[in-house]
C-alpha cells in the first residue's frame, strides 16, 4: 500500500488555509471551511492510502473546493487564498484523473 502524500498535502494546504483565515480576518466560515473540507480531504487521502481505486470522496472534495474557489478567484482575481486552493485543487483532481487512467498494479 504507498501512502497518498499529495492528498494528505492537500489536506493540510486546505486546513492551514482555512485556520489563516481566521487568525488574519477573524473568519469564522474559512476556519469552518477549511476544517470541514480538510478533514474531508485527510478522510479521501486515508481511504486513497487503504486503496487506490476508493477516490470518491477526494475527488468530490477537490471537485467541490476547485469550483467554488476557481470562483471566488475569478470574482476577486486574488492569489491567495482563492488562486492557490483552486489551483491545488485543479491539481488533484488531474492526479485522481492519472490515476483512475491507470492500470492497478498486481501485488
């Protein structure tokens, strides 16, 4: 079984983006967004780890996360938070596309 580092990455961006909005703005909704879709995408990364084929709640999350924040990026042009969480998102749903193209390998 390989660990799924880049969801759990990704899950750490998602959560660490959420607690900074908070300590910066006081931002109640971005602490409980950013715990909310965090902890949803560590859960993805987790069931990613137990087995590669299992991506349907990090793709949902990642899906989720890339149109709300492509969005909100597109609305404001801001970078940070809503560019970087987009972008990163863009990304993993291209890393869970890969791997779903993917032949499973035989252990």
């Amino acid at each position: 079984m390989a660990v799924d580092w880049a969801g759990y990455g990704y899950a750490a961006l998602v959560t660490s983006g959420g607690v900074m909005g908070y300590v910066k703005a006081g931002s109640v909704p971005s602490l409980a967004a950013g715990l909310l879709f965090g902890g949803l995408a560590g859960f993805g990364a987790y069931q990613i780890s137990q087995n590669p084929q299992n991506i349907w709640v990090s793709l949902a999350t990642s899906g989720t996360l890339a149109a709300l924040m492509g969005k909100r990026f597109y609305n404001s042009r801001k970078i940070i938070p809503a560019g970087v969480v987009a972008g990163a998102s863009i990304l993993m749903l291209a890393k869970l596309g890969i791997g779903l193209l993917e032949k499973p390998q035989d252990s």
